[in-house]
C-alpha cells in the first residue's frame, strides 16, 4: 500500500516545526545571557526547554508517521492539540505585547485550520488502512 500524499505532508509539517523548534532551542542556548537580561513573562530556561522539549516531541512523531507507527498516529494527534494549546495560554496569559489582541483572530483561525488538517487527515479511512495494513 503506498503511503497518501497527504500524512507525507503532516510528515514534512512535523519535522518542520521540530526543526523551527529545535532552532529556537539553539538560539535560546546562544543568547541566554542575553535573554536573562530582558524583562521576560518567564526564565530563558523555560525558553530553551520549552522549544527543545517540542524539537524532541515533534521529531520522534514525524519519524513515528512516517514508519507507519500506530502511536506515531495517536502521538501526533495528541501532541499537535497540545503544541497548539500551549501556544494559546501563553498568548493569554505571558504575552505583554499590544499587537497580542489584535492579532489573536489570525492566530485563531491559523490554529484552528492546522489542527484541523491534522485530525481531518489523520483520520481520514485511507491514512487509518495505511497503519492497520503491513503489507507492502
């Protein structure tokens, strides 16, 4: 059975965001002197952890999907509503910018419209044959 085009790009999405994740873990690594200096919500060390945690998360279940891994399937269903989650209370309750506000309904339908690629795509009957069928 070949793989749909359409976890092939939930792959490519997922190892994006591990890689946009693990480059702010970097940065963060770089730059936290500097960062402790500046009036944050939160410590540079969540900053770091946080992002490299998601790098971690994110990676393993792209590889996970991609290795037709039943809990790569559930793993991502789960981890993409809990990255977007936590995006959304720390815009609620650390972010101290103005524009915060104004751009939350951009946000709100960005969001919305990827964890629905996600869940619409993953449990779509052709992807949920692909991780029930071995043969190939």
């Amino acid at each position: 059975m070949t793989r749909p085009k359409s976890l092939t790009i939930l792959c490519i999405i997922l190892l994006g965001l591990s890689l946009f994740n693990g480059l702010g873990a970097y940065s963060a690594y770089q730059e936290f002197g500097f960062l402790r200096d500046l009036p944050l919500s939160v410590s540079p060390l969540y900053l770091l952890l946080r992002r490299a945690f998601w790098a971690l998360v994110l990676g393993v279940l792209a590889i996970g999907l991609w290795k037709r891994q039943a809990w790569g399937r559930i793993g991502a269903l789960i981890a993409i509503s809990a990255y977007l989650a936590q995006g959304w209370l720390e815009r609620l309750w650390l972010a101290r910018a103005d524009y915060t506000q104004a751009a939350s309904l951009c946000f709100s339908v960005a969001d919305l419209a990827g964890l629905a690629l996600f869940w619409l795509v993953l449990f779509r009957p052709k992807v949920r044959q692909f991780f029930t069928h071995r043969s190939e």
